[in-house]
C-alpha cells in the first residue's frame, strides 16, 4: 500500500472493484492481504463469495462489483479487510480488489447526482474519486443480485 | 459437542472434540457430527420400502424409506443445499430427525477440535442449514445442522400433506417384526 503523510486531513483509501477506483474513509480499513485462500460453500446471502481464514478468525468475503459495476468482479489476488459496523453486524469482512491500493489525504466535497452509495467524492491530481458509503455499496449489490436471480428463476 | 466459540480459535487444549464425518456433495464438502448419524448406507444397499409421497410439497423430499421398522423423509442433499444436480451414491440416515439424507460420498472421519460461528454477514438459509464452520485439515468447512435438513415447519407441512404416510410406510415392517 503507498502512503502519503497525513495531518489533520483526513485519510482515505482508494481502491479498484473491476474497473472502478473508489475510496472509504481510512478508519474502516483494517489492513490489505494478497493471496489467501478463498473457501466457499453453498449459502443464500447475495454477494459473499467465500470465507478466508485470518488469525485465526473466519472474514467472509463481499464483492462489491454488483452494487458499483453490475457485475461480479474478476478474480482478485488482494482481498482489503474491512470493518462492518451496522446495528445488526459487527465484524471484518474482505472486499476482492484489483491492483494495488493507496492510501492517501483530501477533503471530501458532496458529491451531488452520483450513486446513492457515493457519500462523497475526492480530487486527486484531477482525478475524481467516488468515496464509498459500505453500508450502501452492500445494500445496492444485494438488490442488483437478488434482481438477477429473480429473472433467472423466471426464465428457468 | 464440541465447545461452542465467538469467531476464533481457542488453544488447543481447551477445545472440546467431536467425531464428525466429512461428506461431499457435488466440489463440496461438509462436515457432520457423527453422533447425529443413525447410520450411513450406499443406495444400492439401502434395502426397505420406498414409498412415493402423495404430495411432493418441497422439491428435496419426493419419497420416504422405511427402514427397520421406522420412515424417513428422503432429503435430497443437492436440492437441500441449491446446487446443480450431483451424483448421490450414500445415504446418511439421520439419528434425531426421521430424515435420510442424499450426499454424494463420505470423504472421511475426522475428529473436529473447533466450531466457529457463522459470520453475522451470513444472512440467508445457511444460518438454518449451520451449526457453524470448522477448520479441517486447513481447510473451512460448514458443519450440517442435522435439524437443518428438515426444519420443524417443513416437517409439519410434509405431515399436513401427506397424513399418516411416514407412520404407515413404517407399519408394515412392524407388523412383520410382531408375526
């Protein structure tokens, strides 16, 4: 992960799902792994594809590429850790990503007519980051699959 | 039972183990205690009646097994778990439910140290289907919740439409057992 100094401005850590580049604010990102191993079986939740094995602890792993792309995102060989803290869950979950993520410091200014799940948007070096709201991001993902599946079982 | 933990593992001496057996259906593996199994059986020796039911009300469940003078529901494990069609060849007939189980093979028996919770990200069916997960061989794998095949609901429903049929597909036998 490249690092820029920070100060009082807050940090963020900006990140690829497919081909998007997006960001969460920093203190809900526990760390980066590259590699682990994916373990899945059959279960109903919409956008978990597996679980890796961390210190000994089980994180399940979230693809965000329905909610932000509409569709599942390639194979990924980073996985960034983190923390859910909604009134109904409390844990680390993983997000597959692509290439290498950075962290970095900006001010975040509204980010009007985007994606509901955009809380905000930082400019870097001209660049345009869309700053994620997870909770959203998840909600939105879930709805896109649950879409699918249900036109699926209707053409089946 | 194997000791119960929040989401990690506990040194290896404070664990409580459980004799499970690894099964597989379809690329999957599971894992179930073995105290839940009655018995363990290949279709071609499975032996008994099997009985049609009247009204199929769930796509698992279309037949029931008698078996030693006792019926089960025959719970079609890839059905059950909402894969694509495998190739069933085993039968785990169940000890606490009357419910026969189709699994593709048993892998192993295993003995299982740890039984970690379902993350709470986990929302969907899997939380009935569950005991939780544990770590085999390096490897996460879920722990069937023998009660999970067939829930109390479902149960009363397969009664409700098809009444007598699991008492009656056992009688037989029974009546043998007495003459």
């Amino acid at each position: 992960m490249n690092t820029e100094t920070g100060s009082l401005v807050p940090s963020f850590v900006v990140f690829q799902v497919g081909t998007r580049r997006v960001a969460l604010p920093q203190e809900g990102v526990a760390e980066l792994i590259a590699s682990p191993l994916l373990f899945s079986f059959p279960h109903t939740t919409p956008l978990i594809t597996g679980v890796v094995l961390r210190r000994g602890r089980i994180v399940p792993v979230l693809d965000l590429g329905p909610g932000l792309m509409g569709a599942l995102s390639p194979p990924a060989r980073f996985f960034l850790v983190v923390e859910r803290q909604t009134t109904m869950i409390s844990e680390r979950c993983a997000i597959p990503v692509q290439g290498e993520c950075e962290l970095v410091t900006g001010i975040m200014v509204p980010a009007e007519g985007r994606d509901e799940f955009v809380s905000g948007r930082l400019d870097l070096n001209e660049e345009q980051i869309d700053v994620l709201d997870l909770e959203k991001a998840i909600a939105a993902g879930t709805k896109n699959e649950e879409e699918t599946i249900t036109a699926a079982e209707a053409l089946s | 039972m194997t000791q119960q933990v929040s989401s990690k593992l506990m040194p290896r001496d404070a664990r409580r183990r459980e004799q499970v057996a690894v099964f597989s259906i379809a690329q999957y593996s599971f894992v179930i205690s073995a105290a839940s199994v009655q018995e363990i059986r290949s279709t071609d020796s499975l032996g008994g009646t099997v009985v049609d039911l009247d009204r199929p009300v769930m796509k698992k469940v279309r037949h029931i097994v008698e078996r030693d003078g006792r019926a089960y529901y025959v719970v079609s494990g890839y059905e059950h778990f909402h894969m694509p069609q495998s190739r069933p060849t085993t039968v785990l007939i169940l000890r606490s439910a009357p419910v026969a189980v189709l699994v593709d093979r048993i892998e192993e028996m295993a003995e299982m140290r740890v039984l970690l919770e379902l993350p709470q990200s986990f929302r969907g069916d899997e939380r009935i289907w569950y005991r939780g997960l544990t770590v085999l061989d390096r490897k996460v794998l879920p722990v069937a919740n023998p009660l999970g095949f067939l829930t109390a609901g479902e149960l009363q429903q397969l009664e409700e439409q098809n009444p007598g049929l699991l008492q009656s597909a056992a009688a037989p036998q029974l009546e043998r057992g007495r003459a």
